[in-house]
C-alpha cells in the first residue's frame, strides 16, 4: 500500500525537463491532495496536475491503491491500465506498522523513485489518480503487505507508451532502504 509520498527540489527539477513552471510546493503528498504527474497527452509527455484518489461509481468512496495483480479485470482500473498510465516522481514514501510506527522508504542510491499510477477525468472533470501496489518485498514486508509498483527512470518511455511493456513492468523491482523517525503522523491532514 502507498498512503503518502514525499516531493521537493528534486522532483520539481526533474518535472521542469517536461515543462513543468509552476511554483514549488514541497512536502507530503495525502490522498485527495492535487500534485504533478508524468503522462503521455497528444502523442507527448506533459505533466498534468492530479488529484490523489478515484470515486468508485458504486459507493462513492475514495480509492487511492490498485492492486497490480487485478487492475486488468477490475471495470474501474481496466480502461486506465490501457490507455491512461501516469508517472508520480517521489523523493520517498511512508508506510505504517501494525503498531503505527511510521517507516520512510528511499531508493538505495536516494535518486528519484517513480511511482506507477493510473488516471481517469473525474465527473467534475478533474483528472484523478491512484497508485497501483504489489505484493510486499523483503524490506518493506515487515512494515506492510502491500507496496507501490516502482520503475527506474529508464523505463517511464515504456511504461507510458507501450501497454504490452507496461504490463512487464508491473512486477519490476527498486532496490529499496527504510528507515524510522519518530514523529507520528496521520494518513490525512
């Protein structure tokens, strides 16, 4: 599961390669929150700004996780993994314990992570996204079950263009290190 991501300097840096001007926001990314997102619009990469978290049309709840194993059979993830893939840059994520410990999760090399999302245009014509997550590894296994889908930077061309090199990726591997502050926090602000 991914519940909050991290975005500073670092990622507004790597957005304005795809023109990305707008002012830096830095800070935790929360479920309902808007931020940028990588995705293809009229054959080009754009950034496109996003709100975190789908309406399911038959309950009305906040979906912020796909499950990468069922995104393809689900009607609410199927026509987005097809056609409407995004990129979420992250300087980190937090995941929390049974016991509520929060526990930051980085790249090894603390480069960039991406993030594999998918998104849809809201009925009030917002474009929404959630986060697709797989099965734990071994680092983030004794925190959660669940964790998001990552890709290396080398890999957002296929991830965006190519559905058939996107359904690979699905079970692609970040190395990943962890670590525990001591401040707690909520999921929502």
């Amino acid at each position: 599961m991914c519940s909050r991501y991290s975005i500073g300097e670092r990622v507004y840096a790597w957005l304005r390669r795809y023109g990305w001007n707008q002012p830096v926001v830095a800070g935790d990314v929360c479920p309902q929150e808007t931020t940028p997102a990588l995705a293809i619009q009229d054959r080009g990469f754009t950034v496109i700004p996003m709100k975190w978290g789908m309406r399911n049309p038959q309950t009305g709840s906040l979906v912020i996780n796909a499950r990468q194993e069922t995104a393809a059979q689900k009607p609410m993830f199927s026509r987005s993994l097809k056609r409407y893939r995004c990129v979420l840059p992250a300087e980190q994520f937090y995941e929390w314990d049974a016991r509520r410990q929060k526990t930051t999760f980085r790249s090894v090399d603390h480069s960039l992570l991406f993030l594999c999302g998918l998104y849809r245009a809201e009925t009030d014509g917002t474009n929404a996204f959630v986060i697709l997550t797989k099965e734990a590894n071994d680092v983030m296994r004794p925190v959660h079950d669940r964790m998001p889908v990552m890709i290396r930077e080398e890999k957002i061309r296929d991830w965006l263009t190519d559905e058939s090199l996107a359904r690979d990726l699905l079970t692609s591997e970040v190395t990943l290190t962890c670590s525990r502050p001591l401040e707690q926090m909520s999921l929502f602000r």
